[in-house]
C-alpha cells in the first residue's frame, strides 16, 4: 500500500514536469534576452498565517506588498524573522512619522 503511494507520487510529479516542460517555448527561438515576461504570482496568499506570520498596514491600499517566507522552525528563520519584525517598525517609523513641529 506505502509502495503504490509512493509509485503514484512520482507518476503524478513526473507528469506534471513533463506538462511544464510542454508549455515552455524553445529558448532558441525566443531568444535568450527576448524571452516574454512572466506574469507575477502570489501564491503565499493561500497559505494560512495565524500563529506564524505578521501584516503591517492595509492590503487594500498598500503600494508595495513585501513577502518573506521562512521556515520557523530553522535557527535562520527564526533570527530573520525577527529582525524583519524590527525593520518593518522601522520602516512605518520612518515614512509614516509626524513632521514635528517647529
């Protein structure tokens, strides 16, 4: 039963390479530096952050989206992760600040 799993597995994840590589055009007749712009993807946004994520601001109205995807439970990720929760202060503090006063 584990074997049929795992037989399936990669029938279905060579599937999907050979599907990919068929819907790619031939480089040398694009051109290597005429190749066509892919259009940007944010598949992060299906995934669930409840306990492991953090948003500044209004999605709806913001002009730049920044996105980091860590693995919380490695040492890097977990040193990264705070130090963009500082720079992401950082950064309202900044740009968002009240001119003071003369």
């Amino acid at each position: 039963m584990v074997t049929d799993k795992i037989l399936a597995a990669d029938v279905v994840s060579m599937a999907a390479s050979v599907l990919a590589a068929s819907q790619q055009a031939d480089p040398s007749e694009i051109g290597l530096f005429d190749a066509p712009p892919r259009p940007r993807q944010r598949g992060y946004e299906l995934l669930e952050g409840l306990h492991t994520a953090f948003k500044i601001g209004d999605n709806s109205t913001a002009l730049y989206h920044i996105a980091v995807l860590l693995d919380p439970l490695s040492e890097t990720g977990q040193k990264w992760s705070s130090i963009l929760k500082v720079e992401a202060r950082f950064f309202l503090a900044l740009f968002f600040a009240k001119p003071s006063s003369p």
